[in-house]
C-alpha cells in the first residue's frame, strides 16, 4: 500500500522538460538569450550553446553529455522541435518577469541573463546586457543602505563581480580599494555578505515558481 501510495503522489510528467526550476530558468535564459542558428538541429545548438558556456556546472555537464549522446535523468528534449522548445523557454522567462517580486526577478536575471560579446580591434569583448545592467543596478539600490561603509557605485561593482561570468570581466578586491578608497579586505568581507543575501534571495525566487513551472508543464518528473 505504501508504494502504490508513492508512486501515486510523485509528480510525473512523461512531457516535462526540466526537473526542477533552476535547471528550467538557467537552459530558459541561455537559449533566450541567443539567436537561434537557422542551419543547425536542436541538439547541434544546444551542444553548441552549452560548450562556450564560461562556467559549466556539474548539471551542465550532465546535460551536454545527454546531448553528445549519453542518457540522462534531468532534461528530456523528447519530440520537441527547436521552435517548440524556445516557445517553452519563453514561457519560463516570461514567468520570472512576471509571478515575482522585483528583487527576486532581479536575482534571477543578474545571475542567467545574457553577457553580450562584440569585437571591437580586432579583441573580443565581453559585457553585461541591459537587461542584466538594470538587474544589477536594482540589486544594487536595494542592498546599499546594509553597507554604509561602501561607496553605492563600488556596491555597483561587486555585485557586477558577484555576477560575472568571464574572466576579463572580473575586478579585484584591491582595485575597488584603488578607485573607491578604504582596505581591501572592507570590499571581501561585504562581498560575502553580499554574495550570501543574495542566493538566499536567487533561492527564494527559485522556490516560488517551482509549483507554477510544474503547473504549467515544463518542469515535472519523467522518470
């Protein structure tokens, strides 16, 4: 009776995409973000996505081996057409702009939003987009009033640094003393407390559209 009772009461979606809300809104924003390439299959875009993603974390790396061919237990791209899967991705950003509040809707695009590349003399550059820019700065004026120690624009930069994901984007500790004034180490302990604020707030974000995501469809168990 137990089992039947669980097997019952476990959510499953044969048609979902996503397990879980995270994985839904990263993959969203990522394929959003790009324009899709007219001459290549779902799979040989997101293979080619994934691959030239800066910092690849172990669910993203499941995810590339699942396209390269490997099975996998997290994302199931089953029967959908590339059209299909970036009407349901639109789906999940449109869900961050809209079903929460705006500090945890800027969390969320501070931390999947598109970092725009542009060659510029021959060396490529790498910067936040606009959508991200406007999440920083929200982010920004919502938790400078918690450290009055530091300058609001250097808050600016550490949460820009917080978010950054390429190298040639990052700034130092010791460069924020350098243009603002004060000890390095005043920037590392607030960025911390920064960083802890703020993936409390990502993660409460993250919780408030698991059950619409699972409503809608895209984010369930399928296996």
């Amino acid at each position: 009776m137990t089992m039947a009772m669980d097997i019952v009461s476990k959510d499953v979606n044969q048609d979902a995409i996503f397990t879980s809300a995270g994985q839904a809104v990263h993959v969203a924003y990522m394929i959003t973000g790009q324009d899709a390439p007219q001459d290549a299959p779902l799979r040989k875009m997101l293979i080619r996505m994934l691959e030239s993603a800066p910092h690849t974390g172990s669910e993203q790396r499941e995810w590339l081996e699942q396209l390269r061919g490997a099975p996998s237990r997290r994302v199931n791209f089953a029967g959908l057409s590339p059209l299909e899967v970036r009407a349901q991705c639109a789906l999940i950003v449109l869900a961050v702009r809209s079903k929460l509040p705006c500090t945890e809707m800027w969390a969320l695009q501070a931390r999947y939003g598109h970092t725009d590349m542009e060659d510029e003399d021959g060396e490529r550059r790498f910067a936040f987009s606009a959508e991200r820019i406007a999440a920083i700065k929200g982010l920004s004026d919502w938790l400078a009033p918690s450290f009055p120690a530091v300058r609001p624009f250097a808050v600016d930069c550490m949460i820009g640094k917080l978010y950054a994901n390429h190298k040639k984007m990052e700034i130092s500790f010791r460069e924020l003393a350098g243009n603002f004034g004060g000890n390095h180490m005043t920037y590392a302990r607030a960025y911390e407390k920064m960083r802890g604020r703020l993936r409390e707030l990502e993660q409460l974000a993250l919780d408030r559209l698991e059950p619409y995501l699972r409503e809608q469809g895209v984010v369930g168990d399928f296996f």
